[in-house]
C-alpha cells in the first residue's frame, strides 16, 4: 500500500472527526445563546440608526454565518463576515446563499488579524459582533482577537457585542473535586500499601483547566467557603483593548470552618452596552432556578489551588487571580501581603500522562479495597508474576503482598510513564522485585522462556480498566498456552449495554435544519457526514455529567472468562441482542460500558453503578460509550431494539441497530 495514501487517509480521518466532535450542533442548539445574541444585534442596530449613523457590521469567526444573518435581517447597511477554516468558510456560503442574503453579507475567507482596512474592508466598522469564546473564556484567543480589531479594524466609537465579560469564583472544600487532582497514598486493611513519591504528592497538578458540568454536581459534595467573587471583567468595548497580563486579589472572610481546596468558575457575557442583555454561564445551583440553559460548548471550570489552606469560620482570607493572554489561575492566602503565584506547571510527570478521571479512580477507595482484597489470595510467597497494565501502579501490590518478581508491561509504552514508574518504584523500595518491560515482544519472551529461568509466572494479572485492553486477551492466551495453570486475574469481563433517553445529551448528535428562522441544512450535511466516515454514532462521556433516564433493563452483550480463552479459535465475538423497552420515553441510544468480576461475588462495574456515588447513577470515575441512533424515537413498554454487535481483537466494539419495532 502507498504510504501517501495511507497518510492522507489518516489527516482525512482526523479531519472528519474534528469537525464531527466540533459540538457546533450544541452551539446552535443553544437558542437562549442565539437569542441573545439576536436580541443584542436588534437593540444596538436600532440605536446606531436612531443616532442617524450608518451600522457597518464584521462579524469575526463566522462559522455558519449565523451572526452575520442576524446583523442582516435587523437592517445593518452592511455586513463582512470572516472565517478562517476552509470546511468552515464554505459551510457558511451556502448557508448564507440557501437563506437569500449572498447579495447582504461579504464573506472573507481569513482570519481576522490578515484583515486589512481598505483591501479586505472598504473601511473601519462601526459594530463587531462575534463568538471567540471557550469554556475558559479567553482560551480561544479573545483578547487578540479583540485587541486586534480595535487597533486595526473598528471606529473609536464603535459597538461590540458582547460588550462585556465577567468572570467569577467560588472557593469551595470538595474531597470529591480534590479526588481528580491529587492521588492518595494507597491502604489496604487500614493499613499504608503502596506510597505515593513526595514530588507527585506535593505536586500542584497540571496547569489547564478541569471542565465540568458543575451544575450536576451535587451541593452535598462540596462546601462553599467564599461565595462566588466577581475576579475579573473585560471590557470588549474598549477602543485600548485589554490588558493581557492581570492579577486581582479580594480580601474576604469564610463563611464555613474548611480547607481551600480549589475555586469554581464561570463567566457571564453582558450582550449590550447598558448591560441589560445577560447571558450566564452559572451553574443552576447558583442561579437557584430550574430553567436554566443547557450548554456542552460553554461549561463551568475547576482551578486547584498549589497550597490548600485550613480556614476557620470568618477569617480573613485573601482570594488571588491571575490571567495571562489565554488562561487563568488562582492562589488563597491569608496574608495580606503575599508573594505572587507563577503559572503552575507540573513538574512530577504524573499529572500530565494521567487523565483527571482516571486519577479519581485511583482514588476510589472502595474499587482499590476489593481489588487488592481479591488479588492478595492469588499471590504466594515466592510468587513470579506477570502485570499488564494502562497507566496504572496497581501492579505494585503483588510484591507488596510476598510476590518474589513482577515484570511490569504498561500498554502505554516507556514514554512518560515510565519516568513516573520508576518513582513509584523507588519511593516503595521495589527496585529488586520489580522488572520494567518496555515492550510487548520483551512480553511474550519473557512467557516463553519461563521453563528456561526455571520460574513459572504463576498469576497474570491487569489493573481494571474501562474497557478491554486487547494487548491483555493476546497475553493471556499465550499465558495460558504455555503455562496452563497460570492463575488469570482478574477471571471475567462483562460488557453491558442499556437504551438510555437523554435530558440534553442528545443535542450534540442530534440533526438541525434551522436556527432563528434561518436554514442551515448545508452545515447539517457536512456534520452528518463527517460523523459517518469518522466515527459513527460513537461517544464518550462521563455520564454523570449529563442527567439521562434508564428505558430499559442492563443487558449482558458479551461475557469473556480469560481462563477459557486459550482454546478459543478466533477472539471476534458476536451478538444480536433484543433490548426490551421497559419504560416509556425517547430513546435517544444505548449506553456500554464494562463490569469486572474479580471473584465468584466481587464485581466492579464502570457503568450503571448500585453504589450511588453523591446520588448519581453512573459511576464518576469513567467515561462510558454512547451509541446513539439514527434516528431518536417514542417507545413505549414492550418495544424492542435489536442490536448487531461485534467485539473485535483489538478492543473496539462495533454496534448497528436494526429495525425497530413495536413489540
């Protein structure tokens, strides 16, 4: 095969799957934002026309070309619109062409720092209108983008909208929310097992913000110490533009005995001038109101502190943000005259090759508890074992418990985890039990030459994962065939699948012909599309995140007992499953998940979880699999799905539904 052609084909993939998990659907499926933006564009047109001044309008990131309708339709004189993205740029020509208004708006295929006034632009607008803005808020490069325009492009005394920006935060105590952050020593029976090294312990985390849809989380999992602090605001209207680099300290008091563990934070947009036109971005427990709008794109931020401090009941604390051109951080003091806090860094390694989820599993005591307790009964003294594991220290249990010898093989590969590794390693004085191997081959010769070293690797065994890994199925079955009284840990995994109906979570897939009165069935096209060739109705969610209703009960779609494997011909399994509907509702897709059985009455599931872990019935630690349908429909008790699924060797799970129909 020609080696262009196989690159060409991979950029063409990941290509398709930006644009198919680009969340653009869940944009334009916001209508409190989009109107709000078109009530913003009526408002401020309509004061520029009354002050009999002529309304020349740039929208900057058109994307669609929404915004730049909506300056149409509310009778700017004119309207140029820039896009940089090709896919992007043409998308927003036939819509803006299906929708009569080719003759109204001029589309610049640019990036609007290229503009240039008197080439690009017959001259400087007097109304900016735009949509620059990510969950962080200035992530996405607002302020140059602002700045910019003022500089180059925009009257002295021009209107932008949004014209302003305010962002707040709120400092909480959360062992939940710190469970994502900082990984804890790990005990067993009450007792220290496995140490944690000083410099990941003390380490203050990665540097990027940790995004969550903070309004499910529950308020009895975190305790406000500072209500929510107004840190920053950013005044989009200023023909000086920004400052790039700011720093704002609050001197308060706590409202509760508590230790600082990080700040909550979101950001609200003051659409018009007068400020009457608000747009917020609050969690709905702050906001203390039901309606509030459901947004994927625009969600609530959690900042670490890098030294949590102990608060008592009304002590002076203060509250400290910084922000530079693209992030922002935050540092609790209680002096009032402190040294300023650098943008953190981590410097251990762990928190930059381990996802925040799989960190609150690490923590998960209740998983570790029963994981160790099963895994201790097949560990002897003397014992050779084999660890197979992804991103995982779990494998140092073994000589912990009398094991003699653990070759270690971390799917990830030697690459950064291998540094963090090598500490855990240190730190629990292992280096002469534990072997690091650095390949799957030095894997298979390790198995293979076990009669040679006259040691028997007498328990294989992984850490739990949310899915299959398929380099474990491989190394089991060799185990097995060259040792058949290996002892395989942990013995089964099930895979489980249940059709779900989703508060919101639908949006993001769900087709949209239009907006505000206006087609946008070219933009629907592209997205459909590039969600077939990338990555079918596939997505991953940490569903307790995003409120959903069970149709149906939790089906086995396939069980795979290790110990029977290797007497098995061909590793791809395959399934038609009915999925019975037990509860009326709309059936939006089905969800996947794994559950471990680690002895004949321990099971850990990742899914739909009996533990009910602050109320939610996912468990938090994982993200589970999303097939959604084609098409979403009404069932009702007593419909069935019929699924067509495919477990193939490398791990990946293929699903199609069949016809649908009523029972």
């Amino acid at each position: 095969m020609d080696e262009n052609w196989e690159v060409n084909s991979m950029m063409e993939f990941d290509h398709h799957q930006n644009i198919a998990r680009a969340a653009f659907g869940d944009m334009l499926y916001d209508s409190d934002r989009n109107q709000l933006y078109y009530k913003a564009l009526k408002k401020e047109i309509s004061r520029l026309h009354k002050a009999n001044k002529k309304v020349n309008v740039l929208d900057i990131g058109t994307g669609t070309g929404l915004l730049a309708m909506m300056a149409a339709k509310c009778g700017a004189d004119s309207v140029y619109a820039c896009e940089e993205f090709e896919d992007s740029y043409k998308c927003a020509k036939e819509i803006i062409k299906s929708n009569y208004l080719e003759h109204k708006i001029v589309l610049i295929h640019k990036s609007s720092q290229k503009l240039k006034v008197g080439v690009d632009l017959p001259h400087r607008m007097n109304l900016l209108v735009t949509e620059v803005f990510d969950t962080e808020l200035i992530g996405e490069g607002a302020i140059s983008v602002f700045n910019h325009a003022h500089q180059e492009l925009l009257t002295d005394d021009c209107i932008v909208i949004p014209s302003e920006a305010i962002v707040y935060a709120q400092v909480i105590e959360s062992k939940y929310i710190r469970n994502f952050n900082r990984v804890n020593d790990v005990y067993h029976n009450k007792k220290l097992l496995i140490k944690i090294p000083e410099n990941i312990k003390n380490c203050q985390g990665i540097e990027s913000v940790f995004d969550l849809q903070l309004g499910e989380l529950p308020t009895d999992s975190f305790k406000t110490l500072i209500p929510a602090q107004i840190m920053f605001r950013f005044n989009w209207n200023d023909k000086n533009g920004v400052i790039t680099d700011r720093k704002n300290a609050i001197r308060c008091k706590s409202k509760e005995n508590g230790i600082a563990h990080a700040v909550f934070v979101w950001w609200d947009l003051a659409m018009d001038t007068d400020g009457d036109i608000m747009l917020s971005c609050a969690p709905k427990w702050h906001l203390q109101r039901h309606n509030v709008p459901w947004r994927d794109h625009w969600i609530q931020g959690v900042y670490y502190f890098a030294n949590e401090v102990n608060l008592k009941i009304n002590e002076e604390v203060s509250v400290i943000g910084y922000h530079d051109e693209l992030s922002f951080w935050f540092d609790t003091n209680k002096s009032s005259s402190y040294l300023d806090v650098p943008f953190p860094y981590c410097e251990c390694d762990f928190h930059r090759v381990i996802s925040r989820t799989l960190i609150g599993q690490m923590n998960d005591r209740y998983l570790t508890n029963n994981y160790l307790t099963a895994l201790k009964k097949y560990i002897q003294p003397n014992s050779v074992c084999l660890f197979v594991g992804n991103l995982s220290f779990m494998g140092l249990a073994a000589p912990l418990f009398g094991a003699s010898k653990v070759y270690y093989y971390d799917v990830s590969g030697p690459q950064g985890f291998g540094k963090v590794i090598q500490s855990y390693i240190r730190s629990n004085e292992l280096e002469d039990k534990v072997i690091l191997l650095k390949t799957y081959k030095e894997v298979l010769e390790i198995i293979s030459k076990q009669k040679e070293n006259e040691e028997d690797i007498c328990t294989a065994f992984m850490e739990l994962s949310k899915w299959i890994l398929p380099e474990w199925i491989d190394i089991v079955k060799y185990s097995l065939q060259v040792n058949p009284k290996t002892n395989i840990f942990p013995k089964e995994v099930t895979v489980k699948l249940q059709a779900v109906e989703f508060e919101d979570l639908w949006k993001i897939r769900a087709p949209l012909t239009e907006v505000e009165g206006f087609e946008i069935v070219p933009f629907n096209e592209i997205v459909q599309e590039s969600i077939k060739i990338s990555d079918g109705l596939l997505e991953e969610k940490p569903l307790w995140e995003y409120p959903s209703k069970s149709l149906s009960n939790a089906y086995d779609l396939f069980t795979l007992n290790f110990e029977n494997i290797a007497n098995e011909s061909s590793l791809i399994l395959k399934n038609l499953l009915t999925v019975k509907i037990k509860n009326k509702g709309i059936c939006h897709g089905l969800v996947c998940w794994v559950d471990w059985c680690l002895d004949t009455d321990v099971c850990i599931s990742f899914g739909a979880s009996n533990r009910n872990i602050y109320n939610s019935d996912w468990y938090p630690y994982a993200r589970q699999r999303i097939y959604f349908l084609n098409k979403y429909r009404n069932v009702s008790p007593g419909d069935v799905i019929n699924c067509d699924a495919i477990l193939c060797k490398n791990g990946n799970l293929l699903v199609s539904f069949c016809n649908t129909y009523d029972h």
